[in-house]
C-alpha cells in the first residue's frame, strides 16, 4: 500500500494519502486540456475526497515541506 504526505485542497488537512490507482487520458485530450496523460489519484485520509497528484498540497504543520511517498505492506 502506497502513502504520501501532503495536504487536501478540499479540507485542509494534512496526512498520509493513500495511492488509489492511474487515470489515463488520450494524449490528444490531454494536451487539449493541458493535464498530464496519466495521472495519479490519492484519497484524503480526513474527508475520503479523491484528489489527482496535481492538486495535492505540500504538507503543513509536520515539520518538513517535503512530500514523502511511503511504500507500506497490506
């Protein structure tokens, strides 16, 4: 199971997010849109709301600005 520290645009809080899986879009949409093709997604540990790994914060309030991404067993 896949974590990564960061903070939910939706509420606020910062955690370890849990890896849900990829999006992939075409490439001709994708750079209509101006998103990457594939794109990974992270559920908020507080509020469960899905977020793309562009949208995810830096972490506040644990000491380091820097997102960590932790591999953990089931």
């Amino acid at each position: 199971m896949e974590k990564r520290l960061a903070m939910c645009p939706t509420c606020r809080h910062t955690g370890y997010f849990l890896f849900l899986g990829e999006q992939h879009w075409p490439v001709e949409i994708a750079r209509k849109l101006n998103v990457p093709a594939d794109i990974s997604l992270w559920r908020c540990p507080a509020c469960q709301t899905t977020v793309s790994e562009p949208d995810l914060l830096p972490p506040q309030g644990r000491g380091s600005p820097k997102s960590e991404v932790v591999a953990q067993g089931s």
